[in-house]
C-alpha cells in the first residue's frame, strides 16, 4: 500500500494564514492512497502553481455555494494546480514517466483520474521549461487571453489600465493587450518601481506604482482622456480610484481581489464610487477563467504562435522556488506579501 | 421687462441640504427675464418634478466632467423638470394657454426654446393628471422602462429584485416588470409596511421592509433559488446585500444610489462584497436615462396602451403637495427622509 504526505486544511483563517500553535491553518499529514483503479493515474507531483485564487477556497466567511469551486473544507487536502510525473498507470491515456498538469493538490503522491490531468506537452519543443504549463500556458494565461477578449471585448482602439500588472496573470494581460491585440495605449499598475520597470519591458507603455506619493496623480497623467478599459486582479482602493478614471461606457474586467483576500470582509474599505458608475454608464464583468475552459485549444494556439514569433516574453516571468514538502504553505503565502514578479511556482525537493 | 422669483445655489451642500444661516443651500432671488426671442416661450411654472438624482447636480465632491448633465453652479438657478402654462408666445409650436413640460428650473417665470419643452398632451383624454407627464409619462416611468428593456435585457423568466419599489421609478419598474413584461417573480424593498403593501397591489409578488430587523433574513426567504437580476435605485447597504442574493450570471441594473447622495463620498459605508462580483460572474450595467431619450415615444406608448387597458395603476403613484414657491426647497428635501410614496410632485400655489 502505497502513502502519501499532504498538507491539509487545519482552520479557515480569517486573515492571512498562520503556522504555529493552536490556530494554524494547514496541517501536514501522512495517507493511505486507495488502490490504483482502471482509468487512474499514480503521480509523483513535482511542482505547485501558486494562486491568489486558492484563498478564496479556505476563507471562513463564504458559503460554499457562493464559490466558483468546491471549498477545501477541514482535514481535506488543499487544492493546488500543479506538474507531476507518471510513476505508475492503468489509463490508456498515459504511461509511466509522462509528464502531466492538472489539480494535483499539496501532496508529494496522488491518485488521480486521466480525465482531471492532461498531458504537459514540450513547449518550443522543449526548449522553454514545462513550468509554463502552470503559467502562460496554463489558467493563468487562459484567464488573462479570455479576460481581454471574451469578458472585455477589448481591441486595439482601447486605453487599458491592467492592475496585479507584474503578477502573473497581469504580466500576461500587458502582452496579450499590447503584443497580440495591439491595444492604442496600455498602463501598468504595480507595487515597485522595478516591477514597473519589468512590466514596461513587457510592452506596457508606462507602468504606475501605486505605493507612490504620486500614484493618484501618476494615473490621471497616464490617462488624460480616462480610460475604457480596466483589467483588475486586486480590487480594494485601486479599483475604487479607478472607477473615477474610466471615461464614459468603460468596461471593468473583474478578475481577481487580491487585496481582500486576507481580510474579514465586513472590514475591507469597499467601494465608495459607485456613482459614477451609474454617472458614466460603466459596465463591470465579473468572471471565472473555469467557464472558458474550451478556449484554451484556441489561446494554446495563439499564444505558442506569439511566443515562436519572439513577441511574447516567457523569460523571467515565472519565479521558480525550490523548497521542501515541508514548506509548501509558507511558499504560497508570500503570495501576499507583494514580493514575487510574474508566477511564482514551488518546485518540490 | 418681465422679472421672476427663483430659487439659485447659494452653497453646494456637503450633507443633507440646509435653509438657515450662512450656510444656506439656496437663496431665493428676483431676476430679470430676458426679451423674448422667435422660437422662444415665455411659461408660467405650474408643477415641478422632485427628483433624487437633482442631489448629484449640486454635490461638491463631484467633478463636472464626471455627471451626466452640466452641474448647477452657485448663483445659477436649481435645474428641475416640471409643467408648465404657456403665457407668451414667439414659436411656432406652442401659443398662449398651451401646456408643456421640460427642465424649467426652480423659477416661477421663464423664458424656454421651444426646442427644450415639449406638450403635455391630456392624458385618456384628460381623465388622468397632468402631472403624470412628470411621473408615469416622464423620464421616470421612461427610467423604468429602458432601465429593464434595454438595459436589464429583463425578460418573464427573470426573478427580479426591485429597491426603492415604492419610489417614482421603482414603483413603475414593478408594474412594468410584472404587467407588461409578465416577469416571473418581482421582489419589491421599500422602507415601510405600509410602503410594501402598496407596492404589492402594484403587482410585487412581494415587498419586504428593510428597516425591519428580518430583512436580511426576508430577503433569503424571498429569493430562495437567488435572484436573477436587481434594479437597483438605492445603492449603499442594500446593494451590498443584494450582490450576496444574485445567482451565478446575474445582472444589475445601476440606476440609482439615494442612500449615498447625502453623504461625503468618501465616508459611505461602500460595496464590501466585490468578490462575490466575481465568483458569481455578476454583470453591472450604469445607465442614466438622458441616452435613450429616441425610446420615448415607444415607452410612452407601450405605458399608454398599457394604461387603458387597466393593467398600469397610476392613482395614487404620485403625490402632489401645494406649497408657496417660498417652500420649494422644503419639499424637494422632504424626498430624503423616506416619507413619500410614489412621485413627489410639488403644486406651486
């Protein structure tokens, strides 16, 4: 019988998750894993996506039916995207030594069905590493390709404001908007100046940092006919500021709230422009990449085509952290801390 | 030469409007009116439209370039809809006796383009007020009417949440919703029993109080299978609840946010529940009813035919209060304390 260890829900914090004593959040456990059935797959997981996203799945103030996905609920696993090898099959899809991507989960082994993984391809024939299937080439980039086209209908005639601009799903967004799309103007918020450095070398054509004295005024002169569109990844006092800087019939693009996450949210600051809301006639799309999932043949496609034709930038943009089992939860955490650039991917020891 | 009363900005008002000391929201003045020019009317005020959305106009917190009409500036005349008699006539469209309504301002005489009113035809002929053109027949009923066609996309399989339901737009909201649109379930909030009661006869399948200590609780029990879409003419708290009451792809409709109008800006309680904007892939659509202004004349008469046919009720949807011009402001203000039923329309004696 074969066993595993895996870091399990202990506690839903109401904050930002904690490590020790009574309270902690996760748990490492070890356990059985049922016999291998017809169809499954034994998987040794080697690397874990990292995702503002999965704090949602543990907070303590959102009714399961209010999520997008099944909550990880306590003493379950914490779900994690993530790569891991083939160690052992009885799937016809894939044998032992392939190398796949899916909902791996914190655990060092899984059992998993063939359906709930697909195959991580060689990207540019391997020439670029497989830790893209968890970024660009993976939810991340898919959320980021449909985000702009399918939710924002954006297009080249727009000025777009893309928030989280050096995070992985906002460094993704300034390529497809300015590289792919050819969008007339695209501005770049981000939380250090050599972030925003980065993101303008992206192709961003001024990147703002909101901890700035000047933000504020950094953001009109950026945008001094307004915005019509608004790509945001953080939400809290930059979406509130950016509602006053779309012109009249701007989109905001509703992706992510990274600056609620770890908050109780009858504390957060909330949004107190929603006037001009109703005064501009703005239009707000909240969405979940999980709806698009049959556009990803489609964006694979695109962005691969962008990446051979040298137009999008995959160096430097994922932070690779290799780490013991033991310290996969601190690892996501500083997710929050506003110190990674682009995806930032555990790979396991 | 020809010389009015009227009442102009004496200072924009932070707060609730106030009538004594230095601080005075408006000062009444005499002013003398212009020659009268072809194509022009000289018209005698005989009603005026009380209007929340009249707040925005004169707050000081907002920039021009952000509200969907000019701003009222100090010492310029409050803007305000009404009906009016025709005294004098240098137009070819209207002569002396006619009536009209348009934005006459807070003025007992003016000098009008013939471009800017338009007649106030009887109404079943004659059987029903005048003053419906303000309400029923005006840009509230026309508010109502585009807020759920166009804008809303509501159709009779929409479970519809409706705030503000005994107010002027909402309460036409709800009988359209319901009436013509035969929409399966309408939900009405409004802030008295009595007030609910009303609005239940209008056609609300229901109405809940809010400031009853179940309401949070009401309005689960109201929307058990979540609601499809939320007309929204309040903003604030309620909103804030009604985000955590829409199933996955529901709409809002942003047409209204009394409960902020009194407030500084930056001390509203504010939208706290963004996330769920996301995870629920709700869509939020700001309208002001100046753009579809070419819809008059079908809303006018889908409301008409609507009207003799029994199902539209208007008596007892507006309240006309006769007061001298000296109380105008008084009675406008009156539209913040939650007191009227309805549209409030001020006689001037």
């Amino acid at each position: 019988m074969v066993s595993t260890r895996q870091w399990v829900l202990a506690k839903k914090p109401t904050h930002l998750p904690i490590f020790d004593g009574p309270n902690a959040t996760f748990k490492l456990v070890d356990k059985h894993l049922p016999e291998l059935q017809d169809g499954e797959v034994l998987v040794k997981v080697t690397h874990l996506s990292n995702d503002p996203a999965q704090r949602g799945w543990i907070a303590p103030d959102i009714k399961p039916e209010r999520l997008y996905i099944a909550p990880v609920e306590v003493n379950e696993v914490m779900a994690s995207g993530g790569l891991a090898e083939v160690v052992e099959s009885k799937s016809k899809s894939f044998k032992k030594g392939d190398a796949v991507t899916g909902f791996v989960g914190w655990n060092e082994l899984a059992v998993l069905s063939d359906k709930a993984v697909q195959p991580a391809f060689p990207i540019l024939g391997g020439k670029k590493p497989q830790t893209l299937h968890l970024g660009a080439f993976g939810l991340t980039g898919l959320t980021a390709y449909v985000g702009l086209l399918d939710v924002g209908q954006v297009t080249k005639d727009d000025v777009i404001v893309i928030s989280g601009a050096a995070g992985a799903t906002g460094s993704m967004a300034v390529q497809i908007a300015k590289k792919i799309l050819g969008v007339k103007k695209v501005v770049g918020i981000a939380g250090t100046d050599a972030k925003c450095r980065w993101v303008e070398s992206l192709g961003a054509d001024v990147c703002l940092n909101y901890k700035a004295d000047s933000f504020a005024d950094d953001l009109v002169a950026a945008t001094p006919d307004y915005a019509t569109a608004y790509f945001d990844n953080v939400g809290g006092e930059i979406l509130d500021l950016m509602i006053t800087r779309l012109g009249r019939g701007g989109r905001i693009i509703a992706c992510g709230a990274i600056a609620d996450y770890n908050s109780v949210r009858s504390k957060t600051s909330g949004v107190k422009n929603w006037f001009e809301i109703i005064a501009m006639r703005l239009s707000i799309h909240g969405f979940v990449v999980l709806d698009f999932l049959a556009k990803a043949p489609e964006a694979t496609k695109v962005l691969l085509r962008a990446l051979e034709e040298g137009k999008l930038i995959v160096d430097g943009g994922e932070q690779v952290v290799e780490v013991k089992f033991e310290d996969v939860p601190k690892t996501w955490v500083t997710l929050f801390e506003g110190s990674n650039t682009g995806k930032l991917i555990t790979k396991i020891q």
